[in-house]
C-alpha cells in the first residue's frame, strides 16, 4: 500500500501542474524570435520598396559605380546570376556561370579589350575582369589591383616558346631589376626584343643615346645664361644672356604624362636661326626642312635672284675662287638662269654654309662627302616620345620634385649622347614596399602604379 505521507509531502514541495503555468522567460524567448525573424523581413520588404538593394551587398561599391548602385541589373544582367555563381564555387552541377559578371557586362560600359594584354587569357587561363578587377571590396578604385594578382603570372616572364623578352623573377618593388636604360648591354643580351634597343645602343658596355643628334644640356643651362642673338628683341646691346631652365624646353602634354616633342619651332628658332652666308646671294632665314626640300627652296631664290640682277648672273665668264697657289679655273659662261641657279648650287662655298648650318645640330650620312649641296645627306633624328615604352610615368604626381632628383647629371652633361633617366634605388627612395623603409610605408610601390594594363590615353601607345 502506498504511504500516504509521502505523497502529501511531494505535493507540498512541487506543482504538478507547472507546465500550465506562463513562464515569462519562454515567452519573451518566443517574442525576441518572433521579431528577429519579422523585423529582417520586414527590412527586406522596405528595401525592395523603395529601391534600394544596398542589403544584399557584401560591401559598398566601388565609387566609380555609385551612380547606378541600386540598379543591380547593370552589371548583373543574367537572372539570380550572383547565387548561379555562388554555387559553380561550391562545385554544384548545373552553375552556368562562374562568376557574377560578364566580360560583356564590364565591356558594356568600359569597351577595352579584356585580352589585350596576354594571349593565355585567351585560353581560358584568366577568367576575364573579374579575376583583377573584384567589385563589392568597399574600396574606391577598381583598377588598383593587388600586387598577387598580377606576379601569381609575372613571377616568370617567359613566353610559350620559352624565350625572354624580360627579367624575371620580380614580385614587388624590392625584388625589381635595375632598368634596362641604366644597367650594363651586357646584362640584358639575352634580351633581343627588349625596347631598350628602340632608344639606346651599345657602346663601350654602356647603353646611349642613339638619336644622332649634337646638343650640350651643360652649356644650355649654364648659370650665367646663354648670350642671345644680336637681333633678338631682348639684346637691344648684343651681348644680353637668358638663363634657361629645363621647363624652358621640356614641356608636359595635356594629360601631365610624358613631355612633348622637342620641335625646333617652339624651341631652337628664337636662337638658333638657319641663315646661310652671303656669298648665296639669297639672304634671309633657312626653313627647317629635309635637304631635298632645302635644295629646292634655295633654288628657288637662286632664280629670283637672277630675274632681278640679269647682266651680273649671265656675265661672260666667272672666276672661281680658288686656293692659295692652285690654278685659276674659268667658268664658261652660264647659258640661262637655271644653269647658272645649279652651278651655285654645286659650289663649295655653297655647300660649307649649309653644311656648317646643319652640321651644328644633326650628324651627317656617310654619302655626304662630296661637297655638293644636292649630295647633302643629313642622318635623321630618332628621338623617341617614350624611353621606357613598358611602363607608365606621370610628371604631374611628381611635380614637387626637382628635375635633377630623377634625372641626375643633366646640368653638367654635354654630350647627347648621354642617357638622363632615372634609377631603380631613385624610385625606390620614395616608393617603398609595405614592411620596408624603417617599417613605414612611404609612397606606393603597386605593380599597376607602373605596368598598366588597359590603354586609356593615347600617349600610352
């Protein structure tokens, strides 16, 4: 038989009704669900509402795209292409895509070539913009690509057949090879397509200047000044000096990139004009033309100067001057004005007023050694608009700096032949790795501040 006792006893000590009791701490439990899963739904419902698809971002785009940011469809034009995508990561079968963007969707809006920087992209190897260019990063430009993205391929230089066109080996700033202007040939002759060869030659071991043109940097920019021509309108006394500075000829283009073209209009004219001597009968300044045009030109005044002085160009004869102790050599007579218009132009003095005129600046082909001006044969001048056709510069970010900082030695060199570029360790001075230059990083050292990619402007051709 049951003890009674112990029945009341456990009836005083517990309520067996207990589960129909309202515990407010289940309840409030209950609630704080209840909102958690209305309130994001509710979120989701306003958003969509009002237009804004923000919530479903991992991060902020890129600020180039604020614009269109809550027009999804822009760049995601397949339909639930992001969660397609999604699931190609995971393996799962049936993703048609793998990643949430097309090519044509960046292309839509930014036409350049996706594969035109490496033919391996066209094999499938890189798959398109996406693999640089990651979007919803919460960062502002897009094109800054992280420096992985670009040695995980550049690490090895070597093309398909295993051949070089550039050192190798090079993952950051601090593991770049000196440029190829300022090192040794020697160290680059395994180099042969390398546009080094475009701009320089080998002389001496020693990479220069193979534009064929003669100018002195250290005597135009001595501190004194040059002395102006007796006729230039600020040498009003023949003896007045401009001091000149490399801005003076050295001039940026309208994207603060590359300097422009040296031009002897904009810059040699107003002091270096081509006047030939006297004794041409043709007076005046020279143009600034190929030979074969010059020839013509001073033809032509050859024969306007026989129309006005007749008697004296078809005279009976003519006395050739002649040197100390060689025989005089009589001329016969000039038949009209265009025979007498070529004998001067075959003349020797002829020939030495130009010839010195040109020779001042440009070197001369070996044919012109005769002494005829229609034989004049001048080299032309291959001075390139990009030295460093490889990579990207602009002077306008680096404009607080001196010329001389980057391009040491261009006040006292006199020969053009002189190479005037900057050094690996200049760059390096400013532009330091993360981690180095006593722990603080100074200005950027990405792989894109240099090497670019797309071609947005035309002076990156």
């Amino acid at each position: 038989m049951t003890d009674s006792r112990w029945i009341r006893s456990i009836s005083r000590r517990l309520n067996v009704e207990v589960d129909q009791v309202s515990d407010p701490i289940r309840r409030r439990r209950l609630q704080l669900g209840v909102w958690c899963t209305a309130l994001p739904i509710g979120a989701l419902v306003f958003a969509a509402l009002i237009g804004d698809w923000s919530i479903y971002m991992a991060r902020p785009v890129a600020s180039q795209h604020r614009s269109f940011e809550n027009d999804c469809s822009q760049c995601h034009s397949k339909h639930l292409q992001p969660l397609v995508a999604l699931a190609g990561r995971f393996g799962l079968s049936g993703a048609a895509h793998a990643s949430s963007v097309t090519d044509q969707d960046c292309q839509a809006c930014h036409p350049e070539d996706t594969y035109d920087h490496n033919p391996v992209m066209q094999e499938g190897a890189i798959d398109g913009c996406v693999a640089c260019h990651n979007e919803h990063r919460g960062i502002d430009a897009l094109a800054m690509v992280s420096d992985a993205n670009c040695t995980n391929c550049h690490g090895s230089m070597e093309t398909a057949d295993g051949s070089l066109t550039f050192r190798t080996g090079i993952f950051s700033l601090d593991t770049h090879p000196e440029f190829a202007l300022m090192a040794a040939p020697s160290e680059t002759e395994s180099l042969a397509d390398h546009g080094v060869h475009e701009v320089a030659e080998n002389e001496q071991d020693e990479w220069r200047d193979k534009s064929r043109l003669h100018f002195s940097h250290e005597t135009h920019l001595e501190s004194d000044g040059v002395l102006l021509p007796a006729d230039h309108p600020e040498s009003a006394n023949g003896d007045a000096f401009r001091v000149l500075s490399c801005v003076d000829c050295h001039v940026s283009d309208d994207h603060g990139e590359y300097m422009q073209p040296i031009n002897y209009e904009k810059h040699c004219k107003e002091c270096h004009r081509l006047e030939a001597s006297e004794s041409l009968l043709v007076g005046g300044e020279l143009p600034h033309v190929a030979p074969e045009l010059l020839v013509g030109v001073l033809r032509e005044r050859l024969v306007a100067y026989a129309d006005e002085h007749a008697g004296e160009v078809l005279e009976a004869s003519k006395t050739e001057q002649t040197l100390p102790g060689k025989k005089e050599v009589q001329q016969p007579t000039a038949k009209d004005k265009w025979e007498w218009a070529e004998r001067k132009l075959s003349a020797g003095d002829t020939f030495r007023s130009v010839n010195n005129t040109c020779s001042l600046c440009h070197a001369q082909d070996a044919e012109s050694t005769t002494g005829k001006i229609t034989r004049l044969k001048v080299s032309a001048a291959k001075v390139p608009n990009r030295w460093m056709s490889q990579s990207h510069f602009s002077h306008r970010r680096h404009e607080t700096m001196g010329c001389e900082e980057c391009h040491d030695g261009a006040s006292s060199s006199f020969s053009s032949t002189d190479i005037l570029m900057a050094s690996i360790d200049t760059c390096r001075s400013c532009h330091a790795s993360p981690g180095n230059n006593g722990g603080q990083r100074s200005v950027r050292s990405d792989c894109i501040q240099c090497h670019r990619y797309h071609k947005h402007f035309a002076s990156d051709e």
